[in-house]
C-alpha cells in the first residue's frame, strides 16, 4: 500500500510538472511566432493547466475505467469551486468583473446542467461527445469575442486579467528549449496519468473503494493541483479576476472538454445506473458548489473569507459524506 500510494504522490507530481513545462513552452513558442497573449491565454494556457484532467479521464475512458473518468471531472469541479476557491478567499478576499457574475458562472451552470441531462440515460455516447467538444470550442471563440469587443464595457478588464495572466509565465527565447520543455512536458502528463490511473485502480482494491469514491477524492484533487498553485498565488498576488475566472473557466473545460474528448474514445457508461449508483447526487452538489459563488458576489460582486470559509466547509461536508457511504 504504501508503495502504491508513492507511485501515485509521483504521478501526480510528473502531471503537475508536466502540465507547467507543457504550458511554459507551448506559451512561449506561441508568442515567439506572433500570437497574440489573449489568444495564448484562451488556448495554450486553457488547455495546458487542464490537460491532467484531460489526459487521466481520457486514459481511464479508454481503460474502461469509466467512473474515474466521470468522478474525475465532478469532483475536480467540486474541488476547484469549494476548496481551493474558498482558499483563495480566505487568503484574500476575492472581486470579480461584472461579467463573471453575468456571464461566465451561468455559463457553467447551464453547462452543468446539460451534462446532467446527458448523462440520465446512464451513460456519454460519442455523439454526446461530439456536442460537448463542439461546446468548447464554441466557448472559446465567445471568451475572445467579449475579450477584445470594443464596445464591452468589460472586455478591457478581461483582456488585461488574461495578458497578465500569459505574462507571468516564464518567456523561454530558445525555441529548442521551447520544443524540449513542450515534448517532455507532453511526457510526463501521460507517464503520469497512466501512472495515476493504475495507482488509482490498486488502491481501490486494497481498500475495497469503488472507482467512483477514488475518482471523486485522490484523482480529483490530484489534478487540481494546478489550479490550486495558480489561484493561491494569483490570490495573494490581488489578481482577483485570474484566481475566479480561472477556476470557472476550468470547470467548463472539464466538462466540455475532457468528457468530450473521453467520451469520443471511448463510450462512457455509468455502472449501475446514474440514480442507482448515486452519481446524480455527486452531480447536483457540483451544480450546487458553483452556484454558490455567483449567491455570494451577486451584490458586491466579491467573495469575502467568511463566504470562503463556508465553501471550505461544504468541501468538508462533501467528503464526509463521501467517506460515510464506505
């Protein structure tokens, strides 16, 4: 056991090393040709701080480990929005642009709710699959519409939160280090995530755990440790619209994005029944975490610590209730 849980404290770490390497090159071999921050921003960076989610779902879809894929998502976006938003505000408390309240939280919202109503008929075909991918797709030339349109009376705010947020990142000038940090960053999210998923699967069977508490717990949290790197620093940095919009952007990606493309490899099913196997009430706790930001800033459009100590104690509730249906 203790080996087991070794190898996957490694994976994690190749998936979040990875995933920062991957970033570092693809953002700076994207800016050494000419692309724009806002851009790299809605893609590279979207993407890259993403890609564990990506990766691990679409290695357990193709394993057949369709409830660490499906647990995954759910609970990184339980994860993202209780936990490590909470943190973030009880570092620092957290404003946000008008449009994150208008805009983006209902889009996560509405995109929660269409992957709840995808998912009662027990499982994620690849035409469903299709849909979701298409969605982020969609999602991401809408963000760089509203980012760059004159005319919105955000867009400046948004535009300059998203080239602060590229600028940050180490600008590598070598492109044969750009192109080593991009293929061994590419490396270690795979290696890790296949290491992840193993360690994963053998420690279920060591405690007798189903696919869905490991997928909802240690690989969630796991690879959302980027998101939470990123959100604290941003927190305590004041970058208050990077910590939000990062983690509600996240949460979107996740499930557009990565039960998309799991999906698409490989048709997901829901052992058990999505009511019977209580999935449904991991999916509404997701729906209810990430509306609670949006009921905390609707007014003053900030979330202060005693809002980010509540969302750490529904965090805690979650498990606990988790950990009691053993």
């Amino acid at each position: 056991m203790t080996l087991t849980l070794l190898f996957c404290l490694i994976g994690f770490a190749m998936l979040y090393y990875g995933a920062e390497w991957l970033v570092k090159g693809s953002s700076s071999l994207a800016r050494s040709l000419g692309v724009t921050p806002i851009v790299i921003g809605l893609t590279v960076v979207a993407f890259g701080t993403s890609a564990p989610e990506l990766v691990v779902s679409l290695i357990s879809s193709i394993k057949g480990k369709s409830m660490i894929a499906v647990g995954n998502v759910v609970g990184s976006n339980i994860c993202n929005i209780s936990l490590i938003l909470g943190l973030a505000a009880v570092f620092q408390p957290l404003t946000c642009d008008r449009s994150v309240i208008k805009r983006d939280i209902p889009i996560m919202l509405g995109v929660s709710l269409y992957l709840l109503v995808l998912s009662l008929d027990s499982k994620l075909g690849r035409i469903e699959g299709a849909t979701l991918f298409c969605g982020i797709i969609l999602y991401t030339f809408f963000n760089y519409y509203f980012a760059v349109k004159p005319d919105n009376p955000g867009s400046g705010g948004e535009a300059a939160a998203i080239v602060s947020e590229v600028e940050d990142i180490v600008y590598i000038t070598s492109r044969q280090k750009q192109i080593v940090l991009i293929v061994v960053g590419i490396i270690g999210v795979v290696a890790g995530a296949q290491i992840v998923v193993e360690s994963a699967v053998k420690i279920m069977k060591i405690l007798g755990v189903s696919e869905k508490f490991i997928g909802l717990t240690i690989v969630a949290f796991g690879t959302s440790l980027p998101e939470l790197a990123t959100s604290v620093v941003a927190a305590l940095r004041k970058e208050m619209d990077i910590s939000i919009g990062n983690l509600v952007g996240s949460n979107v990606f996740n499930i557009m994005c990565v039960l998309g493309v799991a999906s698409l490899a490989r048709p997901i099913s829901i052992p058990g029944g999505f009511v019977e196997s209580g999935l449904v009430i991991d999916y509404l706790v997701m729906m209810f975490t990430s509306f609670l930001p949006w009921l905390f800033m609707r007014k003053t459009f900030t979330i202060t610590r005693k809002g980010g100590l509540f969302l750490l104690f529904c965090y805690g509730g979650y498990l606990t209730y988790l950990i009691m249906k053993l």
